[in-house]
C-alpha cells in the first residue's frame, strides 16, 4: 500500500515509532473511512494509528461499530468506554513511543502530514474522478431549475438536498444572485433573488477527497458579463498551464502565482488578484493549499488543482487533474457550454465552461 511506504518514510524522517490521525482529512486519506460526527469539528471521534507494520483504530464504543464497517478488515479497531477516557488520552496509553500525531495527545510530538497526501494515487485518481462527474452533474441539473425568482437560498437548499440523497457532503456552498456576486467574492446564501444572474460555487466532499465547482446561469445579464467571465477564463486557463510548467520542473506555488499575476494584467484586469485568493491543490482538502506571491509549497503531479479567479462579479472553477503531459477536467459532463481560450504565456489553449444562458 502506497500510503504505508510514504508513512514508513515519515517515521523514519521524525525518529518515531508511531504516527497518529485524527484530523478528518488525513484520516479519510490513511483509512478511506469517515471519522466525523460533527462536519466543523478539527479532530475526529476516532484516530489511526501506524507503527511499521500495521494500522489501528482507535475510538469510543459507542463509535467502533460503525467505523468497524468502514475501515478496511485488515485494520484493526479497538475502543475504549465514552465515560471513563478521551480519545487523545486513549491513544497515549496505546502507542508505543516516541510517537507523533497530527492533533494534542499527551506525550507525543506534533506532526502535520498533509505533504504526505500527494500527488495522488491511481486509487485516488478514479474516486476523485467519479467524484468530480456527479458533482457537475448534479450542479448542472440544480442550475437549469434556477429563474430569475429564484432566491439564493432556496437554491443553496436544492443543491444540499441533492448531495446529501447521494451520501456527498457540501462543506462549501456560495450562491449568490446579480447584486451581491459584484459586492461579495465569498457570497453567503440570503433570501435575495437571484435576479440579473446567479453564481454557483461548491465544495464536495467523498471519502475525504474534495472537489471544487462554480458556473453561472444568466436571465438578462449585464452587457460586461461576457467579458468578464472570459477574462477569468483565460486566467484559469494560464493557472493550469503555469501549474503543468512548474509542476514538470519542480517549482512552487509562488511560481504559479507570477503566471497568474501575469494574465491579470494580459486581460486587462490587473490588480484583480488582490481581492480574492485564487485557488490552489485540491486533494483531501478544499485546498491542500491556497497560493500566495511568495508561496513555497510544492507543485505535485498528478495532482487535481481547482483555481478560482474572480473579475468582479465573475468567476470561473473547476477541479482539473493535471499530469505532467496532460490536463482532464473531472467537473465536466459535456452538457454544458463552453469556451476556448488561450493561456497567456503558454502555447495551451484550454475550454472552460461557459455562462449559461436561460429564460427568466
């Protein structure tokens, strides 16, 4: 198992006999199994453990049944009375030592393994995959629903509703109508109308992995719209193609960000990027990390990137697996319009989904 030989190689790296998981995030990525019971909530109600050799699960009993079902057979489970002890406390008195863990367990050292979930396996790869194909389309679906009346929450509850009758979670969900997408990059769902046009952006969550979404549906739009959203597109368009560049040589986010810097000013948007972060590695996490100018986190491949360049009152997202010789949109369906626009500074031309276009 590839997440066992990369483990090995942490604990030789940290000089521990152990390493322990509780974030939900890592410990989806380790177990493929959901540790949650309250979705905010920083740690988990039960954590995973690897020594070497093999992997426990540590948890309440009133928890191990369930996580029992979802954990795969060969790891073994093992609980402790939800009265009388707390899962950090229970995990100390288990590990062998020294050891580490990714949330404050008495005695251990404190490690962060997010490094460590990328870039992607095959595994990964199909899940995420099937994971990015549902997520349009039941995006796209909720959308061709939406009229001009239609207010920002009750479609923010069609889309929950949606997910949730497919076991998918939505820790993300911004729809926002005509008025405040151009006052608000991160527009919070209220009973306005959605009027003009409306912008749909999501965050999904399967088995830990974590897909990323926006389109927008128009009634009677703007005269600027077009323009605005194709800017956006283009920028998207030279963030994944930066993102392939930096990613084959092996270079960091920060270099990424200076191609983005660069096609703001190309579309003549230039000081855009200042107003809203642009997105980064998607992965076990919304954003396995955000870019910044001077970001030195590494450009994985393969690795799904979501960036989500924003042009007042315009953006454009999706989840794109990129390899080093290629790029896959995994938020596609093909029923959807699109558009195709070149990078700026590269020779690639990617088609980005478009507005689409309805009746009042």
């Amino acid at each position: 198992m590839q997440r066992l030989e990369t483990l090995d190689e942490l604990l030789t790296e940290q000089s521990v006999e152990a390493i322990w998981l509780a974030q939900p995030n890592s410990f989806a990525w380790l177990t493929g199994g959901d540790n949650t019971v309250v979705d905010s909530a920083a740690v988990g109600v039960a954590a995973a453990g690897y020594d070497g050799t093999s992997v426990e699960v540590v948890t309440a009993n009133n928890e191990a049944d369930r996580i029992r079902k979802e954990v795969p057979s060969e790891m073994s489970v093992s609980s402790f009375d939800w009265y009388g002890s707390s899962l950090a406390s229970a995990v100390a008195e288990r590990s062998s030592t020294p050891a580490a863990a990714d949330f404050d367990v008495p005695g251990l050292e404190s490690i962060d393994i997010s490094n460590c979930r990328h870039p992607l396996t095959d595994d990964d790869i199909e899940q995420y995959r099937a994971l990015g194909h549902e997520t349009a389309e039941v995006v796209e679906s909720i959308c061709r629903t939406l009229t001009s009346e239609t207010t920002e929450r009750e479609a923010k509850a069609a889309v929950q509703g949606a997910f949730a009758e497919r076991g998918i979670k939505v820790p993300v969900a911004l729809i926002g109508g005509a008025d405040r997408v151009q006052r608000h990059r991160h527009f919070t769902s209220t009973d306005a109308p959605l009027g003009e046009y409306g912008i749909v952006t999501l965050c999904t969550v399967r088995n830990g992995l974590c897909i990323s979404i926006t389109r927008t549906v128009a009634f009677d739009p703007p005269a600027w719209l077009t323009d605005r959203q194709h800017a956006a597109a283009r920028v998207q368009s030279t963030a994944l193609a930066a993102t392939q560049a930096v990613g084959n040589r092996g270079g960091t986010a920060g270099d990424v960000f200076d191609s983005i810097q660069d096609a703001y000013a190309a579309v003549g948007y230039p000081d855009e990027w200042q107003l809203h972060h642009q997105g980064g590695a998607g992965g076990y996490a919304t954003r396995e990390w955000i870019a910044t100018p001077d970001s030195n986190a590494r450009v994985s491949l393969p690795m799904g990137y979501a960036w989500n360049p924003t042009v007042q009152g315009a953006k454009s997202e999706d989840t794109v697996l990129v390899t080093s010789d290629g790029f896959e949109i995994l938020t596609q369906t093909g029923e959807w319009p699109t558009t195709t626009v070149e990078s700026v500074g590269y020779d690639v031309s990617h088609p980005q989904h478009d507005i689409l276009m309805l009746s009042k």
